[in-house]
C-alpha cells in the first residue's frame, strides 16, 4: 500500500463513519444545537460537505489567496435531508479522491499550502492529514449532540 492508498483510505474511512453518524440522527432532531451560538446537526453536516469542496479548491489553488471569485455549488443550496446532502456532495467528493490520486510523494513534502491569512502555511501531506481529521473532530461533536439529546448513538468503532 503506497502513501496515496493510505490517504484515500483514511478519508473514506472518516467519510464511513460519519454518514453512520448522520444517517443515526432522526429527521426532526437535524436543527437541534446545544446552544445558540453553536450549529445545528444539519449545519454542522453541510458545513463538512462544503467545506471539503473549499478545501479541495485551496489546495489546487495552494492557498487562500487563489481563491478569489470561487464559485460555491453550496451557497444558497437549502439542507434538505441527510441522503440529498449526501448524494449533492457526491460528485465533488469523487473530484477530491480522484485528486488525491494524482499526488506524488514529493508534492505531499513539497508543495505548500499558503494560509498566512489564518495564521499558517503547511505542506500538502499536512494539510490532507488536518482536512480528514477536522471531519473527525466534527463528528465526534455531532456524537456529543447527540448524548445531549438523549438519543441513541450509532457504534462507528468497528
């Protein structure tokens, strides 16, 4: 197994576990938050989907700077199920692994993302690891969601 392997499976390993997650929250509890400051389960799914497809579009870019005039398929795009997210974000999903399968080992180590604007620049390879790990930490959110609810949660270490 080559280091893109290992990527692509850790995504679609994070990307397994959350729909578990997603799919596991009833309907009528999807604009539930624990407090007003904070989203709503379906916020928190859109804001997952979309933001994989802003952090495909920086990495091509290689930094916030290139995104400028961006066009969002997610702006102004009402939540409407789990399911419909899911099946929306599906085309610019596969754009994102099919990217990733493109990298060399050397562009992993070599090629830097550019976000001084947030206060850092990393290499490729780090910037893969931390957008996988963000949707890690946002669904372990939603899981905390849902204790908070009182509702039952799905079992997503197999």
């Amino acid at each position: 197994m080559n280091v893109n392997d290992l990527i692509l499976l850790n995504f679609e390993e994070v990307r397994r576990r959350s729909i578990t997650v997603w799919k596991a929250i009833p309907e009528q509890m999807l604009n539930w938050k624990p407090d007003e400051d904070a989203l709503t389960c379906a916020e928190m799914i859109r804001h997952l989907v979309e933001g994989e497809f802003l952090y495909h579009q920086l990495l091509i870019a290689r930094g916030s700077k290139g995104l400028t005039n961006l066009s969002n398929p997610f702006e102004n795009k009402d939540f409407t199920s789990v399911d419909n997210e899911i099946l929306f974000a599906q085309p610019y999903r596969e754009n994102f692994l099919k990217y990733i399968k493109t990298i060399s080992k050397s562009d992993l180590e070599n090629i830097e993302i550019d976000r001084s604007n947030v206060g850092y620049v990393r290499t490729l390879g780090d910037m893969l690891l931390r957008i996988a790990y963000h949707e890690s930490v946002h669904t372990g959110q939603l899981l905390d969601y849902m204790r908070t609810m009182g509702i039952d949660r799905p079992n997503i270490w197999d």
